[in-house]
C-alpha cells in the first residue's frame, strides 16, 4: 500500500510529535501549503503507520518516548528508500545530529524553528521525491539506480550484477565504506524478478542485538513492557521482494545463530510467538570488513564471525573497488554528481580543469560517498 500521491498532487506528510502544539504548528502550516497530512502521537503508532503505507515525507521530533524520531528515520528509510525524513528537536547535540546524517536524515531542524524554515525545507523533500518519482507504468515505488563508471573495476560489477540478478542466490558485497554497497544491492533487485517487491534495508550495525532481532522478526503484542500491539518485522515486510543486511560484520555474536536459522529454513517468529512462518525473500549482504579475516579471528571475541554463518552469505560474492582503484571513473561521477546538486539547489557549478585533476589525483578515503558529498557542498556554497 502507497501513501505516496500521483501527478501534480502534493505528497502526504506523516507527522511524528507527542507536544500537541507542536504538531497542530506543523500540521496547520502542511495543509495551508496542500499537503495531505497524516499524524501519529506516539513512536509506535508513527511505526504502525509506516508499516501499513510507504510516505514520502516523515517529519518526526527526536525526543518521542520508549523509541526515538532515529528508530523512526531508520524504519521509514528501511521501508521506503525514497521517504525524506525531516527531525526536529529542542535538544539537539552534536552527537545527535551527525548520527541522523549517517542514518540519512534529510534535514535537522532545532527548535523553537522559523515556520519558513520547516516549509522550505518540506518543499526540497518535495522537490527530491518527485526527481526519483519512477514512470508509473515502471510499476514499482523505486526508481532504477544507476552505477556510473566505465573503468574494468565496474565492468566487472556490471557483469556481475547481469549474472546473478535472475537468480536467488544469496550474495555477499565487500567493500570499503562508502563504495557503492547498497546501490548494487538495489539493482540486483531492480534487474530480477522480485522487482515489483519491497527492497527493504536493514542497519545491521546501528542496533543492539534485542532490537534488531525485534525489526527483524516482529514483535508480539505483549512480548516485552511497551510492546503493546503486534508489529511486523522487517523481513515479513520484505516477502516476495529483497532484504539487504548492511554491515552484517557488526551484528552480536548471540544473534548470529538466529540469522543462521533464518537463511537455512526461511521462517520467522516474532518475539512472542511459539509459531513460525514462512517468508519467500532473497538475501543481499553487505560488509565494510574482511569477513573471511574476522572468522580467522574468531578466537578474539569482539571481532567473532560464525564461519556456518559466512558460508551461507557467500553463495555468491563480489568485493567494491575503492574509488583510488578506479580513478578514471572519478569525471563522470563528479559530472553526474554536480547534474543532481545543481538542479535540487538552482545553482549551477562548473569544475575547473584544475579541479578535476587534483579529484582524479586524490586518494578519496569515503570513497563514492565523500565525493558526492563534497560536490553537493560546493554547489550550496
């Protein structure tokens, strides 16, 4: 089910805020602005709205009750790769702020906020969904990624992605981060036959082993002190379509026998529950580590990996070059990357000859990403 509105309707807005004056602010200025507008006043009615339909826009407070706007942005994201998810807070940190733009936060907003500022930046949501919007005969809610590059290192990932794309097997992408991991992962499913499906991406690294076992799997109304009704996991979520498990080097040795079950009998049992059932999903995996090295290492216990467990993510693998390794792919990606910040900012910027041979030359340690990042700043500077 889609929230999402079509054509030249507005898209709906869910708003997230448990300060009722607060939200009657943001929800009056949405609807004077012809924004269809949904509310939740707590963390888990905001998630039973998610799970019911995908939102392009989320505008959620930090600060809600037993979860927080990130557990918000976290599922919205893993639920719907295209929802912008605006946060706003009065007790913002530092901290906090760089954690939401990891998770991958539109914009942060501190209160108390200029009305201007949270409509301008509702309107850049706007403006960033309707530039991912699919053709709607595509019929599916994503649009199709796009790797750029030309060097041996992608031709490789291109063939790759050709040959595994029609199949199910569970695949296993190792590189540094920041090289391309989860766009890979999304045209595998994009080239396959699950692409009508949800591709659905999982935070390995962000969440302790309790609460990623309990997005995975569900929860059961009554299962622990909060849960108050049944949740859907993510992987329920993600029936027919792909699960993609980022940074699964990071997950608790307690949960790795779980997820080991998992892959052998593809069923699940929501926290709570004495019956499993089935899920029909495929499996895309991803590491910033050497996982071979970390089940060499599996004496050391912080950095233990069930081998059982690698041997079943390994059914096929392929590992991400750094950008150093493909460097002549470095002017087509800074020209693709400059097309996209120039038209969400109405700012158009020209590298210098100069510039381009300094990008080309330098070593690029957050590799795709750092430039992509770099490219917009110059842009909005």
């Amino acid at each position: 089910m889609s929230a999402e509105s079509i054509g030249s309707q507005k898209p709906t807005v869910l708003v997230v805020e448990d300060d009722a004056a607060v939200a009657q602010t943001v929800i009056t200025l949405l609807e004077a602005e012809g924004y269809p507008v949904r509310e939740a006043r707590s963390s888990e009615e905001a998630l039973e709205h998610l799970d019911k339909a995908d939102y392009p826009i989320v505008i959620s407070d930090i600060y809600l009750d037993e979860r927080t706007g990130l557990d918000i942005l976290r599922r919205a994201r893993a639920l719907n790769p295209r929802c912008a998810v605006i946060l706003i807070t009065g007790h913002g940190t530092l901290e906090t702020v760089m954690e939401a733009t990891r998770a991958g936060a539109f914009e942060y907003i501190a209160k108390p906020f200029h009305v201007e500022q949270l409509a301008q930046a509702v309107q850049n949501a706007e403006l960033a969904w309707k530039e991912t919007a699919p053709s709607v005969a595509a019929g599916n809610d994503d649009p199709m990624p796009v790797l750029i590059g030309n060097s041996p290192a992608m031709v490789e990932v291109y063939k790759f992605i050709s040959r595994v794309a029609e199949t199910d097997a569970t695949v296993l992408l190792e590189g540094e981060t920041g090289t391309g991991k989860e766009l890979v992962a999304r045209m595998v499913h994009q080239s396959g036959s699950r692409r009508e499906h949800r591709f659905v991406v999982v935070d390995c690294g962000a969440l302790p082993a309790t609460l990623l076992e309990a997005e995975l799997f569900g929860v059961l109304r009554g299962a622990y002190t909060g849960a108050d009704r049944d949740r859907t996991g993510l992987l329920e979520s993600a029936d027919g379509g792909t699960v993609f498990l980022d940074e699964i080097g990071e997950i608790d040795p307690a949960f790795q026998l779980r997820l080991l079950r998992f892959l052998q009998e593809r069923e699940i049992r929501p926290l709570g529950s004495a019956a499993s059932r089935k899920v029909d999903v495929r499996v895309v995996a991803a590491s910033n580590r050497d996982l071979r090295k970390l089940v060499a290492e599996k004496n050391v216990a912080e950095k233990k990996f069930r081998e059982d467990l690698w041997y079943r993510l390994q059914v096929t693998s392929l590992r991400l070059a750094p950008l150093r390794e493909r460097s002549q792919d470095i002017p087509l990606l800074a020209e693709h990357f400059l097309e996209l910040s120039s038209r969400r900012w109405a700012r158009r910027v020209r590298l210098s000859e100069d510039v381009l041979k300094w990008a080309v030359g330098y070593g690029w340690p957050g590799n795709v990403r750092q430039l992509q990042n770099v490219l917009e700043r110059l842009v909005i500077l």
